[in-house]
C-alpha cells in the first residue's frame, strides 16, 4: 500500500478565511464620561489607563473594565 500524499490546497478567492482580520474600533473614553454598562448600568468614567483599561463608577461600586469595552458604551 502507498502512503497518503497531502495534497496541496488552492487559493480560493472568494473564500471567507482567506480574509485578514480588520482591527476593530476600540472607543476613546476621558475622565468624567457618562458611560453604561450591560451588567452594572449607569456610571462615570473616574480613571483611563493608556488606552488597555478603565475604572468606571456605577453607583457605590467601582469595576475596572479591560479593552475592548465590548459591554462599555458612551453616552
């Protein structure tokens, strides 16, 4: 018996994984921002990390969100 060649793939151009992936759009927040959140609801921006985080009060509570701010929206 012969052993199994691999065979060579072709280069599909209408193929979906050929595409490169986009970056996506990460939002810009400052001190002092109205943001809402999916889980913790209504709160404020009160620190921005270099872009990577930020701490956001929501009432009594305070949470740091990590990039890309995914459940995070500015209002």
């Amino acid at each position: 018996m012969k052993p199994a060649h691999a065979a060579s793939r072709r280069f599909l151009p209408g193929s979906p994984f050929n595409v490169l992936p986009v970056d996506t759009f990460v939002e810009q927040f400052a001190v002092s921002d109205q943001v809402t959140h999916d889980k913790y609801g209504l709160g404020s921006v009160v620190l921005v990390e270099d872009d990577e985080a930020v701490v956001v009060e929501f009432g009594l509570r305070k949470v740091r969100i990590l990039t890309p701010f995914a459940k995070l929206t500015k209002l």
